[in-house]
C-alpha cells in the first residue's frame, strides 16, 4: 500500500458555506451538491464561528461583507481556532480590487471568487482547494505516525542503553588493582565496550573493543560480542591467552557473514602473584602503560583486526608490571579528533595529556572527556569515547 491510499481520505467533503444572501446558499450549494460534496450553511459570522468549530469543515466559503462581522474578521478568528485554523477559507466577494483581495489573504484566506458565480469557476477552485488540503492532511497523518515511529524507537534505545550499561563493570578499588573508566557514546547506542573480571583466584582479566560504526547495528553487534566475553562464551579457549581469545572470536566474527562488520580489541590478562600481564591488540591502537617514576611505553602487538582474515595466527606479548604501575586503555574516540581550528590531535597528544595530567584521580578521565569536548569548539562529540584506566598496586 502506498503512502497516499493509505492516509487518502475516503469521506465526502464537507464545505461549510457562509453568507447572509439566501440565494447565493441556494445557488452555490446546490453546485456543490450536483458535484458530490456535503454541504453546511451559516449566515452570521457568529453563526459561521461556531459550526466550524463544531463540523470541522474540509473548506469554508465565506462571504466578506455581511452584517456585524465582515468575512475578514470571521476569517481571522478561524485561523486562531486550533479546530480550524488549517481550514482553507476561499472568500465570495463582489469587489475585485487588488487591495481588498491582498486583504483576504492578510487575514488567512487561501484563495476568492467573484460574484456573480460561474459553476465551472467554483468547482475548479474548490476542488484544487480541497485537493491541497487533503494532501496536507494525508502529509500531517504520515509525519504523525512517523513522530509516534520515532518516539517508541527512542524510548527503545533508551532501554536497551541502560541496559548496555548494566553490562559495563563496577569499579574496583582493592589491594591488588583499582579501576577508573569514562564512557560516553555518541548515540545511545555506541560500538565501543569494554569489560573486565577475575577468571580465577590469580588471574584479571579485561578488554576494551571498538566495532566499526555507530549506531543501532553497532550497539547490537557490541552487546552480543560483550556478553560473549563476560559470560566466556568460547569453546575451548584459555582466556588467559590473548592470542587464543582471538583466534577463537576471530572464527565467530568473520566479516563475510557479519555484512562487513568488523572490530579491533585490545586484551590482558595480569596475573596478580606473579605481576605478569600478557596481553594483544588485534587492530587496535596502543595502549600506554605508566611506571611509577612516569615513564611510559606504548603496549601494542600489531595483529589484523578481528573478522578480517579466517587464518590469522594472532601473537602476545608478556610484561613484568611494577608496583602502582598505570594503564591506559582506550578507544580512538580519544584521539582521533579534528580541532575546531582543523589541526588533528594524535594518540601521542593524548599520551602527553596524560603524561603531564596532575590530577591522578577519578576525575581525570572526566577531565579529559571535557578537554576534548573543548577541541571540537561545540558540545557534540564526533565518536564514542571510551577510556579505562587500571592501577596495579
């Protein structure tokens, strides 16, 4: 069904006819009658007032000089009426002076006719009238379901972020590590995620992905490959193996079967008695790992992005972490930004940010956020921005 047969208006017009000279009632109603409309009459603008209100008319003829209240004043108060202000009003006039048609249409009015009446000159106005207004009301009615359409996608995503939310982790603060991240997507639904946990009594385990895209496609795809991970949902794989996680992802998210959905991902498992982190990127950028006396080293293996190629043997590294050692992980959103000035900002003006940072709180990463937010010369971010940071204690 197209879009006009479904809204198109099947009843028969209604026109409301106002005039206080009998014969011409008689005579345009029974015109309009012969070519099918429904008609209604008035002779006072009071009375022309209050059965527009009342029967909502497809169209309203209206007589401009009539006792008490002239047709401009009756037309002006039609289209202060929310029942009828979207009425057309075409004005029955005995004058064709140009200053007292640019009148009419001062007031509101769509269009005139002269007396003495032609039939074939009312019908022709009429119908081009009514045509217009049912288009435009066939036009409200399809953006009416649209607004409706759009209102109950929103509150969908709404749920479905908050729910994407619950997934994130809470943030811990023991002997061992302390956790800080910052997450702002730039639709409710983003393709960044991240996620971390302890796999056994040993071992701590956490990630940060960013799938191609954003939007509704990109947030779903994020939330299946989420609980994938939260939920180790991978058939004999060791995820204290990096390179093993993504071999095994790399099998489930070919982009061939994925409609050419990808994502990169960086991955580390610390082992917390040994002070061991293993960890691999695959696609993804750095991340910066800061000593206790503020040097800093850029954690990357340089393997394909996940889904990209089905044989791919994914490599890991192994580091010895030192005590209130920092890591930065993060997504591109971070880095990858246009100033308002058309300059880019780096992954190594981040790191320098974060280098000279003094305050090493929670509060940093908001700072940051709202230092970038400063670069774009606006209060709308180009990408998700997503940054975890992980002390080892």
């Amino acid at each position: 069904m197209s879009m006009s047969d479904k809204y198109k208006n099947t009843k028969k017009p209604l026109i409301l006819i106002v005039d206080d000279v009998v014969r011409n009632l008689q005579i345009i109603g029974n015109h309009l009658i012969e070519t099918g409309y429904d008609i209604s009459l008035a002779m006072t603008g009071e009375q022309a007032l209050t059965t527009a209100k009342l029967i909502k008319p497809d169209l309203i003829l209206l007589d401009i000089m009539m006792p008490n209240m002239d047709g401009y004043e009756v037309c002006r108060q039609l289209k202060q009426m929310p029942e009828t202000a979207d009425v057309p009003v075409v004005f029955l006039t005995a004058k064709n002076d140009i200053d007292d048609i640019l009148k009419g249409f001062a007031v509101g009015g769509t269009d005139y006719i002269t007396k003495p009446f032609h039939k074939q000159e009312i019908k022709a106005r009429i119908k081009s009238q009514i045509e217009l207004k049912r288009s435009r009301d066939q036009l409200k009615a399809f953006a009416d379901e649209i607004n409706l359409l759009n209102d109950k996608l929103n509150s969908d995503l709404s749920i479905a972020a908050e729910y994407f939310r619950s997934l994130l982790p809470e943030k811990i603060d023991n002997k061992s590590i302390s956790t800080y991240w910052h997450y702002v997507p730039t639709q409710k639904l983003g393709g960044d995620a991240f996620g971390y946990f302890m796999l056994d009594d040993e071992n701590f385990v956490f990630y940060l992905f960013d799938v191609c895209g954003h939007g509704i496609a990109s947030g779903l795809y994020s939330v299946s490959l989420l609980n994938i991970l939260r939920f180790r949902n991978l058939p004999n794989t060791d995820f204290r193996q990096p390179k093993d996680v993504f071999a095994s992802l790399n099998k489930i998210f070919q982009t061939t079967s994925h409609h050419g959905m990808y994502f990169t991902i960086w991955y580390g498992v610390y082992n917390i008695p040994k002070r061991e982190l293993n960890y691999s990127a695959a696609g993804h950028h750095p991340s910066v790992l800061f000593n206790s006396d503020d040097s800093f080293s850029k954690l990357d293996e340089g393997n394909f992005i996940i889904g990209g190629m089905e044989e791919y043997k994914f490599k890991q590294e192994t580091l010895k972490l030192e005590p209130e050692s920092e890591l930065f992980v993060f997504s591109d959103g971070t880095f990858e930004i246009v100033k308002s000035d058309g300059a880019q900002w780096t992954i190594d003006d981040l790191i320098h940010f974060l280098d000279t940072r003094k305050d090493k709180k929670a509060s940093e990463l908001n700072n940051l956020h709202n230092y970038i937010l400063g670069m774009y010369g606006e209060t709308i971010q180009k990408d998700d921005f997503t940054i975890l940071k992980i002390v080892f204690h």
